[in-house]
C-alpha cells in the first residue's frame, strides 16, 4: 500500500468517525425533543390540576392565595426548565452542525488526496 492509498484510508476512518459521531449527536438530538415533550405533556397536567383546584377552592380565600402562590412558582421553575432545555437543544444543533462542516472539510481533504495526489 502506497503513502497516497494510506492516506485515503486515513481519511476514511476520519470520515466513518465523524459518521459515529453524528449519528449519536442526533440520537441526543431527538431524545431532547422527546424530553421537551414529556415536559409540556406534564405541564398541561399540572395547568389542567391548578385550574380544578382552584375552581373547587375559589371560596376559600386563604387557600385560593396559597394556590396562586404555588402556581406561580411552578410556572416560574417550567419557564427555567424549558428555557435550559432549549439553550441544550440550541448547542446540540450547533455542534451537528459543525461536524456536517468538519465532514464536509474531510470529504474534500480526500478528494485533494485521490485526484490531486496531494497530501492534505
């Protein structure tokens, strides 16, 4: 085997690699969005909770303030939850991306390598 048949080669595991790699990073990808999913699904619960306990305790003023608080201090921790989650979900698209770039820089480093005879 010649330097130049080494070095495609060479290129080819890069490549199998980076394939490895993006398709455990969209494996990630989805398992986030079905996590994001799951975190809206029990939200809607819990809104859907909030909304009975507080048609069945409107009467009741000293537990109508306590539901209220508690309300709103869920809905502030759902908006940090799901604000932390997309911050992920937006990393993660940013890091497939960059390896779609680096996939692409290794495909043209091997073409440089099979028709021009250079090495990259």
């Amino acid at each position: 085997m010649n330097d130049r048949d080494r070095e495609i080669d060479s290129w080819n595991q890069r490549l199998r690699n980076v394939a490895d790699d993006q398709y455990a990073k969209e494996r990630e990808i989805r398992r986030q969005k079905q996590l994001l999913d799951e975190v809206d699904y029990v939200h809607n619960r819990n809104n859907r909770l909030f909304h009975e306990l507080g048609s069945t305790w409107h009467r009741d003023r000293e537990m109508a303030v306590f539901l209220d608080t508690q309300r709103y201090e869920y809905q502030r921790q759902h908006f940090h939850v799901v604000d932390g989650m997309e911050e992920e979900q937006t990393r993660m698209e940013r890091e497939k991306r960059a390896l779609m770039d680096k996939e692409s820089d290794y495909y043209a480093a091997r073409r440089k390598v099979e028709f021009g005879g250079e090495q990259a």
